[in-house]
C-alpha cells in the first residue's frame, strides 16, 4: 500500500532531520524522496514479509489452542436447570 502524500512529506522530513542531526549532512527534499523510494522498494518487504510470518504463527498458534479456549461443557442441562451455558477453557486431561 503506498503512502499517502502527507504521509511522504512527514517521513522524508524526517529522513532530512536524521542526516543533518545524526550525520551532520544536509539532504534535499529531492535525495529524501529519492531515498524514500529506495526503502520503500528495497527494504520494506523485509518488514513486510515479517509482519505476515508474525500473524500466520499467531493465527496458527491459536487455531491449535482453538478447543483449549473455546470449549463448552457437555451434559449440563440438569447441573444447570435453565441457565445460560458458559463457554470456558476444556479441562486438562
């Protein structure tokens, strides 16, 4: 998903504020947006490949604990007489 134009201006000000801060060197608006591109096109599917192999191992490790967390005691309808049945974690075997 690309950036939207204030979010561009707002990162290559910030990209101009680090080089003259951190580097003592000056960069134009024009080198920023160029250097932009660049991590943008180069390094950000890094991030984004991580971030999608972060939420598959989350979405995974749920879906396995899924019983563990979701499960509903069976044959309670006389321990209960009438009331709503609660969803709880299943029972350690």
């Amino acid at each position: 998903m690309p950036l939207t134009k204030e979010e561009k201006l707002e990162v290559i000000s910030s990209l101009r504020r680090f080089f003259s801060e951190r580097l003592d060197h000056e960069l134009g608006e024009m080198q920023a947006g160029f250097l932009l591109d660049y991590f943008l096109s180069e390094i950000a599917p890094l991030a984004y490949n991580q971030g999608v192999e972060d939420a598959r191992r989350f979405i995974f490790s749920a879906a396995e604990d899924l019983p563990g967390t979701c499960f509903q005691e069976p044959l309670t309808y006389w321990k209960s007489q009438g009331k709503s049945r609660e969803i709880r974690r299943k029972p350690a075997v």
